[in-house]
C-alpha cells in the first residue's frame, strides 16, 4: 500500500510540469504577483518539511545525531555544486541567464525530478505519512519551478506543445526515482536513516538559497510582505500537518 501511495505521489509531481499552460492565460503583471506568493509559500514548506517532519523522523531513529547532521551538510552541499555546475535555474519570472540553454536545463531537471523522487521513495517507505508531508513540500517547491521552466522552453524557440511534452517527460524522471528510492529502502538497512537527512539538507538549500533571495529581490514593500506572510503560512501548514501526525 505505501508503495502505491509513492507512486500515486509520484505521478502528481511529475503531471505538475503541465502547470506551464496557465501561465499563458495570463498577463506578466499578474503573473509576477502569483509567483512572488508561490516562491513564498514554497520557501515556508520546504524550510517546514525539512525541520518540523524530516529531520525529527531522522532523529528518533539515529543513534548518531552527529552523522545525521553530517547528511544534512552533505544534502546542502550537493544540490550547491549541482546547481552550479549543471546550471540549475529555477526561474520564477520566466527569465533567466541563458548558458547551454534549453536542452542543459531540461537534463538538469531532469536531475532534479529523479532526486525528488528518491525522496517521495523513502518517505513513504518510512511512513505513509511523511510521504505525503514531503510530496507536499516538493509540490509546493515545484508550481513555481515548472512556470518558469516551461518559461525558459518557449523564449528557447520551443513551441507550447513541445515545451510541455519535453518539460513533462524531463519531469517523469520523479517515477523513475521513487521505484528506486523504494526498492533501496526496503532491501538496504538504514537507507532511510540517511537520505532523509540528505533531503532535509537539498529542502533548505533550495529555500535559503533560491527561493529566499527571490524574496529579497522584490522592491515592493506590500508585496514583500505579503509574500512574506506566505512563506509563514507554507512553515505553518507544515507545524499543523505536524499537529495533525501527532
């Protein structure tokens, strides 16, 4: 049963890659205040699901609290040379440096999806509830992400068809990874033990680094605040769902 629960979990991340279609039915400027929300809110789930679910999980279940948190530094470091070697852009306006470009930023996702799945894997494996906890954290990461990809497709001379059957199939890799994470879980001793505490490490890079200096860069002080006030509502949804485990 929580293997189909992964599964299922996996298949809604990867159809999240779709999303992309809307951000045509609507204008920039509107555009732009959805997203500054997203990337707030996003921010707040990912800084709650690696504090308040994962790490906690860890660590009732670690005997060595120093190693659990040398995963979590090794996590953080990873998706850092990642993203600066592969050229990991997550994007939330649609607009980006342009390095190699369309076909780099669709393996690097492609990455980055097979890396979430691992962790939708293991998760659920662990307990059907931190599955859900985290596909929700990633889900939350991934609606702003997805706009912006399917942005970078389309100003790369890719036409809308395209640039949603490559960003979906690019996003399909999350499956691919959840089976694995799985399967490794359940026949490797303490494989849990050690890549939740790697997820927790990725979740709080991509917030503190991505999705947080996106805050900052809002010159807007009701915008800033409000957005501010979603990343608090992304930690809070997080506690409650804690409460709610509890």
């Amino acid at each position: 049963m929580a293997f189909l629960w992964a599964i299922i979990a996996s298949i809604v991340v990867s159809l999240i890659s779709l999303i992309g279609i809307f951000s045509l039915l609507l204008n920039e400027k509107l555009l732009n205040k959805i997203l500054i929300l997203l990337v707030g809110f996003g921010a707040g789930g990912l800084i709650g699901g690696a504090f308040l679910h994962l790490l906690p999980e860890t660590l009732e279940n670690s005997k060595n609290f120093t190693s659990s948190f040398m995963y979590v530094i090794f996590g953080f470091i990873l998706f850092f040379i990642l993203e600066k070697y592969l050229f990991w852009r997550h994007c939330h306006k649609g607009k980006c440096e342009i390095h190699a470009f369309t076909y780099l930023n669709l393996i690097g996702d492609g990455v980055h999806n097979f890396g979430d799945g691992l962790i939708i894997g293991v998760s659920f494996f662990t307990d059907i509830r931190i599955g859900i906890v985290s596909t929700l954290a990633i889900i939350m990461h991934e609606i702003p992400q997805e706009l912006g990809d399917f942005g970078i497709l389309i100003y790369g001379g890719f036409s809308k068809f395209r640039a949603l059957f490559y960003n979906y199939i690019s996003a399909t890799a999350a499956i691919v990874g959840t089976v694995i994470g799985y399967v490794f879980a359940s026949h490797i001793n303490n494989f849990s033990t050690l890549l939740l505490p790697f997820a927790a490490g990725g979740f709080i890079y991509i917030a503190s680094c991505d999705l947080i200096p996106e805050l900052h860069r809002q010159p807007d002080i009701k915008k800033s605040t409000v957005s501010m006030l979603f990343f608090i509502l992304g930690i809070f949804l997080m506690w409650w769902l804690k409460a709610l485990h509890h």
